[in-house]
C-alpha cells in the first residue's frame, strides 16, 4: 500500500478511496496510541501515589520509634559531665543536656 503524500494535498483536493482509508487507519492508530499512552500516565501515577503513601507510612512510623520506643534522658551539663566522667552515658539513648 502506497503512502499518502499529505503535503502534496491541497485544500479541495479529492483523495481516492485508498488514501482515505490510509487517513483513517493513521487516526485510528494515532487514537490507540494516545490510549495506550493516557493509560501508561494513570498507572504511573497511581504508582506515584502507592510510592508516596508508603513513605508517609515509613516517616510516621520512623516517628513513633524515635518518640515512643527510644528512650529519652534529660540532664543538665553538670550531670551529663557526671555520667560521661563515671563511663555511664546511655548509648542507645535519645539525650538532652541543658545549660545549668
């Protein structure tokens, strides 16, 4: 089958009955690609949303390990000197030293 020489064509051209249906199986192929396409777009996105769920999932529980399960100590200066000279300093601890 011959292609159709759309810039050859001018207004008020006549096409034969071969070259109209090259235009309409070019339409047809073009609408199923923007299908194929517009589909591609709302799976990625749906993905993107799955992936942004997941990670405000992941940050609110990385947030209740650090508030709930890390245990906290509070000292002033002066106390904290106390614990790191006497080799007691909590390692595992989330630890807060104010000024005195």
């Amino acid at each position: 089958m011959s292609r159709i020489n759309i810039s050859a064509k001018r207004s008020g051209d006549k096409l034969t009955a071969t070259e109209f249906n090259e235009v309409v199986e070019a339409v047809n192929d073009n609408d199923s690609r923007i299908n194929a396409h517009g589909q591609q777009l709302t799976n990625m996105s749906s993905t993107l949303e799955q992936q942004t769920q997941q990670q405000a999932q992941q940050a609110q529980a990385v947030r209740l390990l650090q508030e709930e399960h890390v245990p906290h100590e509070f000292y002033t200066q002066s106390q904290y000197d106390a614990k790191v000279q006497q080799g007691t300093v909590n390692e595992d601890a989330l630890t807060f030293v104010y000024e005195d």
